[in-house]
C-alpha cells in the first residue's frame, strides 16, 4: 500500500483515503456545487491506492 498521501495522483484528482471519505466529500460538492457535471460514485484507483470521485458511470 502507498502511503505517500501528499503526492498527487497521476489523474489530477483529489484522493481520499477512504470510500466513506470520498462519498461525503461527493455528498458535500453536491450541496454546494451550482455545476451540471457532478460526481455521482467514489472508485478505487489502482495508481495511487486512493479514492477518486467520478461522474462516469464505468471506472475510468
Ligand atoms: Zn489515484
């Protein structure tokens, strides 16, 4: 497992440490955010060991 949680992933994209944290992060944008693209599911990433937020329905 990494444990190098400062280093950004090679997506760009925020990680979280867990798919809880991840899912109330989403949760929280959701609230808050005014934009159409919204995410709408947390998916583990391979490259990082994180979680990431997406709005594709297929991981990406
Ligand atoms: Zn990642």
């Amino acid at each position: 497992m990494s444990n190098r949680s400062n280093r950004k992933c090679a997506t760009g994209k925020v990680g979280f440490c867990s798919q809880r944290r991840a899912m109330m992060a989403c949760a929280r944008i959701a609230a808050n955010s005014r934009r159409d693209y919204l995410p709408e599911r947390a998916y583990h990433c391979w490259r990082c060991g994180r979680w990431h937020l997406t709005s594709q329905p297929k991981e990406g």
